[in-house]
C-alpha cells in the first residue's frame, strides 16, 4: 500500500502546499510580531510612529 492512502499522490500535493502556507503564516505572524513590539518600544519611548502609509493627523499621505 502506497503511504499516501493509494490516492493518486493527491494528499502529498497536498501536504506540500500545506506546509508551504504554514510556513508563510509563519513568517508573516513573526513579521506582524516584530512591527508590533518596534510600535510598544517606541511608544514607551515617547518617539513618533514610523510606519508607512497614510498619515493619522491629515488622513492623507505622509510628508
């Protein structure tokens, strides 16, 4: 018997992307992590946001 349970190799297609998407959210969950705590230091540091995109005074693009 074939370990993917006989099925035409469907389920380690499968498992591949699987594993792949895991491993992406992982990065990303670590990315969104780390922008997080930059954002707590430098709050608690009294320092301005440094993120990019719209800016939160104007609502419209930063200078």
């Amino acid at each position: 018997m074939a370990r993917n349970g006989g099925n035409s190799g469907k389920p380690a297609l499968e498992s591949r992307t699987e594993t792949a998407r895991k491993a992406r959210l992982a990065e990303q969950l670590r990315a969104n992590l780390q922008r997080r705590k930059q954002q707590s230091r430098a709050r608690r540091a009294g320092e301005a946001d440094q993120r990019q995109g719209i800016d939160a005074r104007t609502g419209g693009e930063p200078e």
